[in-house]
C-alpha cells in the first residue's frame, strides 16, 4: 500500500555529531536522510518531507551573542526562516542529487512555510522550550532584564532561555504544497516546525518570537494536507514502554486507546517521544490512517508494516 507520506526528520536524525557539526558534515548527514527518503519515492510514495532545526536555531542564536557589538541580533521568527532555507537548501541538493542519479522524474522543492499560532494559547504564559546555550547566574539574570529573555534552571547544567511552544493551528502555505504535490514535485516544508505566525485584528500575520514543536506541525501538515501517513524518524527504532529500565518493552503496534493509556501512564518522556506520539494521535482523530515512529534506516520496513511503531486505528 503506497499513497502520501509526510516524513519528518529529527534533528537527531540530523546531527549525527553536534561537537562537528560542520557544513560539509551536515551536507553529508542530510545525503545519507535523502537516500532513505528517495527509497521511498521509488517505491511509489508521495513524500513531503519535514524537518528539525534545533541545533542549527543553537548557532544562530550563538552568533547573535558573538556579533551584538556590531550586527542586530535575529529574532526567532528570522531564525527559523533561515534554518528553513539553509537546511532546505541541502535537502534540495542531496533529494535532487538521488534523483536524477536514479532516473526518477520527481523533482525536490523548499517551502518557506509558516505556521498560523493562537495569540492566547496558554503557552505564551508558561515559556517552556529551552534554546541556545547554556548561561552562568549572573549573565542569566542581565539577560532577563536587559533582553527581557525568560531563563530556567536547566537540572544543574546553568541557566538557558525558554520561549513559548505554542500548539499550530494551520499551515499558511497548505494550497501551495498540494499545488506542488499535484504537479509532481517532492516538497519540503514546515522545517523547525514553521514560522509562528499570529492574525492581527486587521488580518494581517505577523511573526512571532516562539518555536513551534517539528512533530506537532508535521501532523498539522498531514491533516492540512490529506496524507495517509506520518512517518516520524528520529534516533530510537521505535517508542518503548519502561524506555531505558529493566521493563524496557518495545512497541510494534497499537490502537490509539493502547497510546492514549501509555501517554497517560507517563511512558513517554517530555518533549521528546511525547510529542511525538501526541502528534501520531492528533493526526489519526483528525482522519489519518497510521502514524509510524521510527529511524531513518528502519523507514522503507516501517512502511510495509514490518518494523517502527505503528498507531493504527482499530
Ligand atoms: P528528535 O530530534 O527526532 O525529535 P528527540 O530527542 O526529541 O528526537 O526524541 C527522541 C528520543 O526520545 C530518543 O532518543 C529517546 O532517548 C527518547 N525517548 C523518551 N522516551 C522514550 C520512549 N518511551 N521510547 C523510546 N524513546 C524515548
Ligand atoms: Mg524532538
């Protein structure tokens, strides 16, 4: 059984190193994603392809710290829109690359894409997403007054920012990415999650300093758009109950009941598989027929139902 996939890359499954994150390193890390991803174009998938961006947010946010002197700082709204061009970019590159060197007509096209946000979703209250680096006390508290930054503990490691995590309503740019799906092309989108837009009163977007979860706006995609699955990679072959204990029991199938009840026995880690799974079953009560998770390398068997976990409806 084939139809339309979106496929969704962790940034995990994208800094194999994140010491030598170098570009030619991530130029090698996303070759080695695109020839799984072209595997599956070429056994009759429709594949828009989502994407990480968090260790790549880091380094911006870095250079802004080295460079305040002399360049204006980016805000998160211009962060992810040149994560989504640098790391499209490659994609587009290496997808392309596989392509042609099979002879398959498909051609890979990057969508800046930006994600409709609620301005009074509760999480603007409660920033809870850490990004860039870690800080000591005091440079933490100047940061709080000077930048107006919102800064935690992060458990005994020192002091980072949080921003808000807001829930995606819709993707601005879903027409465009059936357009392009219609026309044949493989379309990346929505990478780091989006762009956080918010509707002013007058009904114009604006950006919005906030990061949107990657696997929450994957299954807002796959809902916009029709797919029949979401396939979300990342660094484990599959979601475990008791994960890292001597329980450890690993997943292959489940009803959306059997996740409902392990998400609320607490089997899943916050902002890791969480997420994940919450955005499986959001997907599945929105009308898909299964979300996968898995790896990179487990993705053309996860397919054929051989391999990853599955959340299937019963
Ligand atoms: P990504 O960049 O792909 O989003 P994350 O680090 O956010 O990756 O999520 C994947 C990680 O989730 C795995 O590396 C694993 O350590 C962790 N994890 C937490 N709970 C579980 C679980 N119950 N089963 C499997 N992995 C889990
Ligand atoms: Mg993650």
């Amino acid at each position: 059984m084939t139809g339309l996939v979106v496929v969704a890359v962790g940034g995990n499954a994208l800094a194999a190193d994140p010491s030598r994150d170098t570009m030619s390193d991530q130029l090698a890390t996303v070759q080695d994603a695109a020839l799984h991803v072209v595997e599956l174009v070429e056994s009759g998938w429709q594949v828009v392809l989502t994407h990480g961006n968090g260790p790549q947010i880091g380094a911006i946010l870095r250079q802004n710290e080295l460079s305040a002197e002399t360049v204006p700082a980016m805000s998160l709204d211009f962060c992810g829109a040149a994560t989504q061009g640098t790391i499209g970019y490659l994609f587009e590159t290496a997808l392309n690359n596989e392509l042609r060197r099979r002879q398959l007509p498909a051609t890979a096209v990057s969508v800046v894409t930006q994600v409709l946000v609620d301005p009074a979703d509760p999480a603007f209250e409660a920033p809870s997403k850490p990004i860039g680096t870690f800080m000591e006390r005091e440079e933490a508290v100047r940061a709080a007054r000077i930048l107006g930054w919102d800064v935690v503990e992060d458990s005994g490691r020192g002091y980072r920012r949080v921003v808000a995590s807001p829930q995606p309503i819709a993707i601005v740019q879903r027409e465009a990415v059936r357009t392009l799906l219609e026309q044949g092309f493989l379309v990346i989108a929505a990478g780091g999650g989006g762009i956080p837009m918010s509707e002013t009163a007058t009904g114009a977007l604006v950006g919005v300093e906030a990061v949107i979860d990657k696997d929450h706006a994957s299954a807002q995609l796959a809902t916009d758009i029709g797919a029949d699955t979401l396939l979300i990679l990342t660094n484990v072959p599959q979601a475990a109950t008791g994960f890292g204990g001597p329980q450890e029991h690993w997943l292959d199938e489940l009803t959306p009941e059997d996740a409902e009840a392990h998400l609320a026995a607490g089997e899943f880690a916050e902002g890791s598989m969480k997420p994940k799974v919450q955005a499986a079953l959001d997907f599945l009560t929105r009308g898909g027929r299964c979300a996968i998770i898995t790896d990179l390398d487990s993705a053309p068997a996860a397919l054929v139902g051989t391999a990853g976990t599955r959340i299937v409806r019963g």
